[in-house]
C-alpha cells in the first residue's frame, strides 16, 4: 500500500463462499476468511477480523512466515443462517501494530 491514507483494503473473501453465499452444508467446522496480501509488511502488524457483531486479532508474526487464512468460527455464522439480511465482514489492519486501515466490508447471506 504506498500511500494508506488515500487507499481502502480490499475487501476479504470467504474460501468457501459460492458468490455471495454460504451454505451450512459447505462450512461444517467454519469458514476461512482469506485477507489479500498487503502492498508492504511490517514484524508488528496485525488484523483485526470482524463478521457482524463478533471480532478476532489475529498477530501475523514474522513477515517471512504469513499467511493471510483465518478461521470463522461456525458458531458465528449459525447466529445469520437463514436471515435475510446478508453478515457483513470487514476488518482492519494495524501497520507495524498501530496504524489502523479497515477494509472494505462485504456482506454474506448464510443459508441453511
């Protein structure tokens, strides 16, 4: 990212996710979250991830060693299944620990 202050994050995508949706069926032990790799990376920085009312940070460690999967737990999802109104998913990413940058949200529908 060279210059945060004028750019968003890319919204995340769920793994499992045909489109927009998520089925149940699809997601027996939870979705995985798949963040796009920023532009730089720092030792200290860390994602907050955020679907609907719950939230998780994750600390990435080491730039060498990153991956950018995280795991939603199904207990989350099951909170939306079968709504009409879609779960959104954002969340922010702290450069070198204290510079936050949220994302894009994008909204789910999880069905049964």
């Amino acid at each position: 990212m060279s210059n945060l202050s004028k750019q968003v994050p890319k919204a995340l995508m769920i793994k499992e996710a045909n489109g927009l949706e998520i089925s149940m069926r699809d997601v027996p032990n939870g979705a995985t979250a798949v963040i796009p790799k920023p532009d730089r990376e720092y030792d200290r920085d860390f994602i907050q991830l955020l679907v609907g009312e719950h939230k998780a940070e994750h600390f990435l460690g080491d730039v060498q060693d990153r991956t950018y999967e995280f795991s939603v737990p199904k207990e989350w999802l099951l909170d939306s299944a079968g709504e009409e109104k879609p779960l959104v998913f954002t969340y922010v990413l702290f450069v070198a620990g204290t510079n936050p940058w949220s994302s894009e949200p994008i909204a789910y529908k999880i069905t049964h």
